[in-house]
C-alpha cells in the first residue's frame, strides 16, 4: 500500500537505533533509544497559502531529518513503522 501525505505533511521511515554507545559499549534493545532521525519516504502538496496557491517544501523525498521525540504519528503500513508529520515539526535536515 503507498502512503500519499497531504497538504505540508510528510512521511518519515525511523533509522536503525544504535547498539553501542560512544565509548563501545553494546545496549541491548530494552536500553535503546527511539531514533530521532529518519528519511523522507514521500512529501504533500504543500502548505495552502491565502491566495490558492501552494508553498514549496524545505524538505525532499530521501533528506535525513532529525524530529524530536514526540513529532508525528506513528503507523503501521505493510509491516513497516512510518511516521507522518509536519514539515514544521522537523527540526533539522541533517547532511
């Protein structure tokens, strides 16, 4: 199924958690954090401005973003979790 975000929304796949700390150590999965980070699957319209027209998009199809940890909503879709949110709940895009 494709998920097809409207309006300023956009839909985030999460990037993989990390296992090990700075200093090298591994944490197991109960101990690991919810990435604040992932990519841009798919991206809305736009935000509708007051004259009709649409506002282009900071963000792309496939850009790296950092969200925080409370950003968006969290589905299910073919096995996978996505995330859909804002454009204004990013925070960053990370290159």
């Amino acid at each position: 199924m494709k998920i097809v975000p409207l309006g300023d929304n956009l839909v985030l796949k999460r990037l993989d958690a990390e296992e090990t700390t700075a200093g090298g150590i591994v944490l197991p999965s109960s101990a690991q954090e919810k990435p604040k980070q992932g990519r841009v699957l798919s991206v809305g319209d736009g935000r509708l401005l007051a004259d009709g027209k649409r506002a282009a998009h900071d963000v792309k199809e496939g850009d790296r973003v950092l969200f925080s940890a409370w950003a968006g909503t969290e589905i299910k879709v073919d096995d996978q979790e996505l995330l859909i949110m804002s454009e204004s709940e990013i925070l960053a895009v990370l290159e």
